[in-house]
C-alpha cells in the first residue's frame, strides 16, 4: 500500500511524490539532453530547407528580405541549443531550455505568417506539423499544453483570417481538426511518460530487491560495501566525520539451538525492524552475516556514534523480539581516521565488538585513541 502511495503516477504522467519525479527525471536526464539536442539539430535543418526553397522561388522580392531572417534566428538558435543541451547537467535547467526552444518555435512561425500579405490552406498544415514538432520534445506535459493552446488561438485569433476563401464552417472545422490533434498529441504523450514511470519503478524495485537481504529486508553486505566504498572517499576528500557500528546480537546460536531457525529468523526480522526505527534515514543499516549486522554513519562523529549505539542497545533489550524476551545485543563502535582504509575500520569494529562479548555483553565498547 505504501508502495502504491509512494510510486502513484498522475493523470498526466508525472509521479504525485515530488521526490520520485526528481530521480525519475535525473534517470533519465541522458536521453532527455540527446532527444533535445538531435530533434534541435532536424527542427534547424528543415527550416533550413524551407529558407533555401524560399531562396530559388522568391530571391527577388521583398518577402524573401523579411522572412530569410527570422528563420535564419531559429536555425542559429537550434544549432545553440544543440550543444547547450548535450552539457545541461540538471534537469530543471534542461526544462527551461525545452519551453523557451518550444516557444520560440511557435512565435517564428507565428512572426513568419505576419510576413505574409495572404496565405493557403498549407499554413493549416504548419499549425499541426509544429504542434506535432512541439510534443515531440521531452517537457513536462503541463507547459507543453500551455504554449500549444497559446499558439492555437493566436492561430486562429490572427493569421487564419488572411487565408484566402476560407468559409466560417471551415474555419470550425479546422478548430475542431487542431483540438482533436491536441487531445491525441496529449493521450499519447501522458500515456508513453506513464509507461516510462512505470518501467522505472520495475528497475527501482528490481534493484532495491538485489540489494537487499531476504531474511530481514535490510541491505545486503554488497549493497553496505559499495556505499561505504563511496562515503569513505567523501570522507577523505572533505574531511567530514565518518562513523561505523557493527553490533551482534548475543547467543543468537542458544535461540536457533532451543527453539529452531523459524523462530531466529523471526527474531532477526525483529531485531531488523527494531534497530531501523532507531536510527536516522541518512545512516546505512545492514546485515553483514549470520547474527551480526552494521551500521554506517555518515556525517558523525564517534561521540554521536557511541550515543546511537547505546540508545539502539536500550531499545534492544527492553523489547521482545519474535515473542521471546531478554534477548540483547553487544556494539563495537569506531571512528574513520585520516590512514584508515575499509578494511582497517572494519578489524577496528570487529575487535571492538569481540571485547564487548568477552567483557559480559550487552554493551557498547568505542574505540579510543
């Protein structure tokens, strides 16, 4: 239910948690910026196309004067935003550069038309080939629909009346066609950034699901190694506190020997569960093995360390776990030093933790310098 709550997707395609969205759309941050960058670079050249048509029919004459500049803007421009897009490292900026390169390409055409002293049904088609063109780029959907009904009734407001013979039930009916074309362009546009969400969680979930031990439901040893891999560089590159706990719950083995491994697996689960209610979001909580489990603590220093640890061992003994009481853990808690490397904080906790079962256990021993 929280799943369905947290990954729950909107009418028009976009995550409801804010949060989501924002990791959807840094995902997929790479194919947005190429989409971008290559449909500038075919907008460019088909417009280029036209100006050279424009250039053997109508070279002579004042119009020609007129319109070769406007569209040679947005060839220049389309060739800008081309290599702007390929370095946009942040979706949000990325964003801003769709919606003005979407509006732009309305207000060309739409200053394009103003040129002309009459026009033909084929600036008809123009309308629907840039509405199309439009929703071809990867914005959000909500600014997309916002600049095309913009440009659909200045369409119809101003340019369409210079179309020479038009009838008012014409004129209706190509209201009716462009606002067809519009929910179309919407239906599929919400339904194919739906189906790219979805996908997305398939991924996440797939992905949560490899990093995560079976028994317990917290992470796995691989998935701890790989983020302390990362926060022990961050440490070492700014200096900031670094603290780990490994702590192991005592005479796990007396419980699997009396009363079966159904029961320890329902005492680790509730052990697991316990132990995640007492630590922050930012800490990493995994289980390394067997009856022993650790924990990374970014951003925090030994004291703050020795702190969590006695409150994790508090809350461990005080409650029952898998309906069996007096069970309790013991904690070995060390700082990362400036010549630590992982292996070397890991023997630190590890000798810690043994003088905590060797010195009667339910407690917490801390490495001092």
């Amino acid at each position: 239910m929280d799943n369905e709550r947290k990954y729950k997707i909107s009418w028009f395609g976009e995550f409801t948690d804010q949060s989501i969205e924002d990791e959807f759309l840094a995902d997929s941050l790479s194919g947005a910026r190429k989409i971008t960058a290559y449909m500038a670079l075919v907008f460019g050249a088909v417009l280029g196309l036209f100006l050279l048509n424009s250039y053997f029919t109508e070279a002579s004459t004042p119009l020609f004067l007129k319109t070769a500049p406007i569209r040679l803007v947005f060839i220049s421009t389309s060739i800008l935003i081309f290599f702007i897009a390929k370095k946009t490292t942040h979706h949000g900026h990325l964003i801003y550069l769709i919606t003005f390169y979407q509006a732009m390409m309305a207000v060309i055409y739409l200053l394009t038309l103003k040129q002309y002293d009459s026009l033909n049904y084929f600036s008809i088609l123009g309308l629907m080939t840039i509405t199309l063109a439009i929703y071809l780029l990867p914005n959000k959907v909500t600014l997309t629909q916002l600049i095309t009904i913009i440009f659909s009734i200045v369409f119809f407001v101003y340019p369409i009346q210079k179309v020479e013979g038009l009838q008012t039930h014409e004129f209706y009916r190509i209201v009716a066609y462009q606002t067809i074309l519009l929910i179309y362009c919407n239906i599929n546009y919400c339904w194919a950034e739906t189906t790219k969400r979805k996908t997305f969680i398939a991924k996440r979930e797939l992905s949560d699901l490899s990093s995560r031990d079976s028994v317990t439901g917290v992470y796995n040893r691989k998935k701890f190694d790989d983020a302390m891999d990362e926060w022990i560089s961050f440490s070492k590159r700014y200096g900031n506190p670094l603290s780990l706990i490994l702590l192991d719950i005592d005479n796990f083995k007396a419980v699997n020997d009396n009363y079966g491994h159904i029961v320890g697996d329902s005492v680790l689960r509730s052990f697991a569960a316990t132990v995640s209610k007492s630590i922050r979001e930012t800490d990493i909580f995994a289980r390394w093995g067997g009856d022993e489990f650790v924990i990374l603590l970014p951003n925090t220093d030994i004291q703050q360390a020795e702190k969590m640890a006695e409150r994790v061992r508090k809350c461990i003994s005080s409650n029952s776990l898998g309906n069996l009481k007096d069970i309790t853990c013991s904690f070995g808690v060390a700082a990362y030093e400036e010549n630590d490397t992982k292996q070397s904080l890991l023997r630190k906790v590890d000798d810690l933790l043994l003088q905590a079962k060797t010195s009667g256990k339910d407690r917490v021993v801390r490495w001092s310098t």
